[in-house]
C-alpha cells in the first residue's frame, strides 16, 4: 500500500513538474495553490 502511495505522487509530482516549463511558471503555480487553499480557509 505505501509503495503505491509513493508512486503516485511521485507521478504526479513528475507531471506537475514538466507542466512547469519555466522557474516563473511553477513559481505562479505555486502561489495560485496558495491562493486556492487561502480562499478555501
């Protein structure tokens, strides 16, 4: 079950990081995740 659990995030960690093609681009995704559970609270 852990073994899954690492893989999944692991694969979605990958595919986050290559929909980031640029350090703004992932820096902007970082702050709108921010933002979302900021307004969510």
């Amino acid at each position: 079950m852990f073994r899954k659990v690492v893989t999944l995030i692991l694969i979605g960690g990958s595919l986050a990081v290559a929909a980031c093609n640029t350090v703004r681009g992932a820096g902007d995704d970082v702050k709108s995740a921010a933002n979302a559970v900021d307004n969510a609270t």
